[in-house]
C-alpha cells in the first residue's frame, strides 16, 4: 500500500488489510492516557519473513 492509497482509504479499510505488531498506552503520573502507539504491518509481511 502506497502513502496515497492510505490518503484515500477510510483508516478502518486499511488497518483491516494490516496486522497489529504493536501496542502501546502511555499515561501521566496521575493515570491519564497521553497517547497511544499502534504499530500495523500489511498482512503478507509476515508470509515473505517466514521464507
């Protein structure tokens, strides 16, 4: 998937095309969430790593 095709895809679309890899909560002292990391490869990745 190209940076355009992202740009025109609902984030819904293209995450269903993805595999999460990755997630991360990160709070304040007071238990706050302040952000979130989610890390996302396409699907097929893992298949060309595994040979």
């Amino acid at each position: 998937m190209t940076l355009n095709e992202l740009y025109q895809k609902l984030l819904s679309e293209s995450i269903a095309e993805m595999d999460m890899v990755s997630f991360k909560v990160h709070t304040d002292d007071k238990g706050v969430v302040t952000a979130v990391e989610v890390k996302y490869t396409p699907k097929d990745s893992q298949d060309k790593r595994k040979g």
